[in-house]
C-alpha cells in the first residue's frame, strides 16, 4: 500500500512510468544506503563477478519494494493533468 502524496519518500514521476528523486529525508537516505554499497562492492566485482551481479540484483529489487512501499503509486504520466 501505497503513502499519501504529502507523506510520500519517493514522488511519481511527472512523465514516463517509476518515481522520481527523493521528496522526504528517509527517500535519499534509502538512495545514500543503495549507491554506497554498489560502490562499496566494486572492488568486489574484480575476484567474484557472479556474485556482484547478484548483489546488485538483490539492491534493486530493494530499492524497487521499498520504492513501491513508501512511494506515490507508480503509473503512466505525461505532464501536469489539466
């Protein structure tokens, strides 16, 4: 279920399908947690490649439930409607 627009961490975003940069402090710590650790796993990558990528998969489906959980509900949007 979805968070009212005022309460949302993750805003939809204005054209296109998903959701936009972080409205809310708790969205961009979320992002902070993500890209720091992809960037703490590149060094990583080098010996175990496999094992990265699987890493990196299990981050985005992360980033993605919690997106979905606390973020405005995704759909198709072209603009302001009027």
């Amino acid at each position: 279920m979805s968070l009212p627009h005022d309460e949302a961490w993750f805003p939809a975003k204005r054209f296109g399908y998903g959701w936009g940069i972080p409205r809310r402090w708790q969205g961009w710590l979320v992002l902070m947690i993500y890209f720091g650790a992809l960037i703490g796993g590149v060094s990583f990558a080098q010996t175990h490649p496999v094992h990265f990528a699987s890493c990196v998969g299990a981050l985005s489906v992360g980033l993605f439930a919690t997106c979905r959980w606390k973020g405005e509900p995704p759909r198709w949007r072209w603009g302001d409607p009027k």
